[in-house]
C-alpha cells in the first residue's frame, strides 16, 4: 500500500516526459538579444510604464509589464550559470545592463520633460519600499517562469509572472528619481529592481540544476566555467540576496512589532501616542512615538518600555517626543484641518439638538403650567367640580381616516350633573383662556 502511494505521488509530480531542455535552451538564448524589435519593444514599454506611473494607472502599468523583454537577460543569467555556460552569462549580463541603463535614461527624460507631477503618486511610492513578500514574489515567479520554459506545452504563465515580479515599473521609479534628484526614489526603486533580479536568476539556476540540464562540454574552453569561477559567480548573487532577505525580514518584522505596540498600548500615561514613525538601518532599527500631552513620568516610561520588551522592542529602540508641533504640522495641514472641521460639525449638530430639545421642554413646562393655572380657575368657578384633568387629545374619524385631528379634552368630575347651558358656558370659557378651536367638556359623576 505504502509503495503504491509512493509510486503514485512520484508520477504525479513527474517532469521527464514533459521536458523540452533543447526548446527551452533556444527560447532563453533567442530573448536576451537586444537588437531589432526588442530595441523598439522596450522604447514602447518603458513609456507606457512611465505614463502609466504618472496618472497612477494599474491598467497601464500592467500593460507595460507584459511588453517588457527585461526579463530575458535574467533568466538566460541564471540559465548560464546552471548549464555553466560562460558565453551566456556574459551576453545576458551585458544585455541587461544594456537594457537597464535605456531605461533608466528613457524614463529619466519622460519624467523631466512631462508637465504632470502628482501630490501623491502612490503607484511610484509603491516601486521605492521592498518588502519580504517582493522577495517571495520574484523567487517563486523565478520558479514557475523557468517550469513554463521547460515544458513542452508552453502556456500563458510567463506573463504571470512578468506581472507579478514587475520589473519594468522599478526601473522608471529610479529615472523619475533622478528627474526630482531624489534619493528615496532612486536607491528604493533600484533596491527593488536588483531583488526581483536577483532572486528570479537564483530561482532559474536551482530549477535548471534540479531537472538536470546538460551543461556544456568540457572541451569547449570558450564556453566553460571553472567550478571556482561558477562558485564565485554565485556567491555574488546570493550573499546579497540572502542579507536583503535577512534585512527585509528584520524590517518587516520590527514594523508589525510596533504596529502591536501600539495597539495594545495607545497611551502612555495620560498622552495619547497619535502618530509613529520607524527608521531602518543596517544594525539598528528605531522608532519614533509622538505624544500628545505631557511628557510620561519615568515611572510611565518605565512600564511601557517592560510592555515594549516582551512584544520584542528593545528600550534603547524607542524615542519618545512629547508635544512635537513640528511633526504635526509636518503630517499634513489638511488632515488636521479635516479632523477640526468634522470635530466642528459634530459640535454644530450637538448645539442645534439641544436648543430643540430646550425649546421643546420649555414649551412642556409652560403647557404645564398653564393647565395647572386653568384647572384651579374652572374649580374656583365651580365649587361642585371635585377634579378637573385637562390634556391634549388626537383624534381619528374612521379606521380609514389617513389623518388625526389634535384637540383638547377637559375632564371634569362633580357629585351632581352640571346642566348643558353650564357646560356650554364652560367650554366657551375654556377655548378663549386655552386659545383652541377645539376644546371638549367631559364630566362624570362618581360612582355610588
């Protein structure tokens, strides 16, 4: 039983028949040509990406990232290093930079050249902040595009995964760096770029030497690579890759820590912490609260510095800042000005419901008083009244009757009947002293 699930997951992730090594070689080393309609094809793609990065166009980005031929070069570099075939390593080398460089200066240009500058370009912000998912991209985008390669039945899943690692967008990030002379921009998107590379050319060299690919004859010396060479040609890919992973990691790792801080303490003492600000170096990462309220006594600072420690802060990593008027005015005048002006209307809308709900209970009190006054006029007028209740009433004709008349009821209670005329009288009376139309004399007798 145990060796025929054995056999049974062994030919489900079989490769052998499906491979096409000759195909995938002649694929890989007719991409990363430059010259002809690859030259145009990029020229197309790298304004597109600009373009696309300057309206902060999703649809136009993505676009852009299936034209793109950048990614050749990466792949036939990983390729020659797994088959050891120098004379590929060195053309997908220098064709790469051949295409980095175009388009870096194309996009350069557009950028300097374009009239349209946005206050906030998210998309090209998003090309100047790597992550440990961006890592995880490029490496299993690497994966699947040399699968796809390899197979016999080619597929749509190279443009997956020149979607997903998007290599195009990084570059035109760094020439619209360089338009603004902005080294965010520039060494943040550059970071990008040379992890997505990176990663999807180790990616390619480990899945050419799990599936065994022949490498290239021993006797050809112009096209073989020592095993010294090959070793020190990969330590210079993954030394750097393995540290920005390991950096990426730390990074990531410490932003979600203080994100959890936070959180769970948004105060330290009496002062609310209203905004955070984290700051990365190769040894040390540090953060910045910003309090709003007095400085926390050391007693407070203490006890959130033991809170820190256990979610995994170091104290020497937190710098608190009480009353920065300087960062708040720094984070933007308009929200603020937002938070003021819906604090405003709230308080507005505050005012008016309670002016009404005065002005309804004053109307109350006077009715009240006003009843109670009349009650004690009817009963001095008539002696043999013994209790008077008066209130409004709403009245409704029919069950059918889609409106309800409002009047008034007078209750009046006396040991002997009054006599029609000295009802008549008293409600004449009631309606000039109550000023209503409609005003009702009830009486009853008490029961003997």
């Amino acid at each position: 039983m145990k060796k025929n699930i054995r056999f049974r997951l062994l030919r489900l992730v079989n490769m052998s028949d499906d491979l096409d090594y000759e195909g995938a070689s002649n694929s890989i080393r007719n991409g990363i040509q430059f010259q002809g309609a690859n030259v145009f094809i990029l020229a197309c793609a790298i304004i597109i990406a600009s373009v696309g990065l300057n309206v902060n166009s999703i649809p136009v980005i993505i676009g852009a990232m299936l034209i793109s031929p950048v990614m050749a070069p990466i792949l036939g570099f990983g390729f020659g290093l797994g088959i050891r075939d120098n004379q590929l390593v060195k053309s997908s080398l220098k064709n790469f930079l051949i295409m980095v460089s175009i388009s870096i200066g194309a996009s350069f240009l557009y950028f300097l050249l374009s009239p349209l500058r946005l206050e906030n370009p998210t998309e090209l912000l998003a090309r100047t902040n790597p992550t440990l998912y961006d890592v995880l991209i490029a490496l299993f985008g690497g994966f699947a595009g040399i699968l796809e390669l390899s197979r016999k039945k080619k597929g749509t899943v190279i443009s997956g995964v020149a979607i997903a690692t998007a290599l195009m967008p990084p570059l035109c990030t760094v020439g619209y760096g360089l338009s603004l002379l902005n080294a965010r921009y520039i060494f943040g998107a550059l970071y990008l770029f040379l992890i997505n590379s990176i990663f999807i050319a180790l990616a390619t060299f480990l899945i050419v030497k799990y599936l065994k690919y022949p490498v290239v004859s021993k006797t050809d010396t112009q096209r073989h690579l020592s095993r010294r060479s090959v070793s020190l040609l990969l330590l210079i890919v993954i030394v750097p890759s393995i540290f920005s992973a390991v950096q990426i990691v730390r990074e990531s790792n410490f932003s979600r820590h203080v994100q959890q801080l936070v959180a769970s303490h948004p105060a330290i003492g009496s002062s609310y912490i209203y905004d955070n600000k984290t700051h990365y170096s190769s040894r040390h990462a540090t953060v910045e609260l910003f309090l709003a309220g007095p400085m926390p006594s050391e007693q407070e600072l203490e006890s959130f510095y033991v809170a820190a420690e256990e979610i995994g802060i170091l104290r020497n990593q937190i710098i608190v800042k009480s009353n920065a008027s300087d960062h708040l005015a720094g984070i933007g005048s308009e929200l603020v000005k937002g938070l003021y002006d819906a604090s405003e209307q709230r308080i507005t809308a505050l005012t008016d419901s309670i002016a009404r709900m005065s002005d309804s209970l004053k109307a109350y009190q006077s009715m009240d008083d006003l009843n109670n006054a009349v009650a004690h006029e009817v009963m001095v007028q008539y002696p043999n009244i013994t209790r008077v209740v008066l209130g409004n009433a709403h009245t409704l004709s029919s069950p059918g009757d889609s409106k309800t008349r409002t009047g008034y009821v007078v209750l009046i209670e006396t040991p002997v009947a009054l006599s029609q005329t000295e009802i008549d009288k008293l409600q004449a009376w009631l309606r000039v002293r109550l000023n209503r139309q409609q005003v009702s004399v009830i009486q009853t007798t008490p029961d003997k």
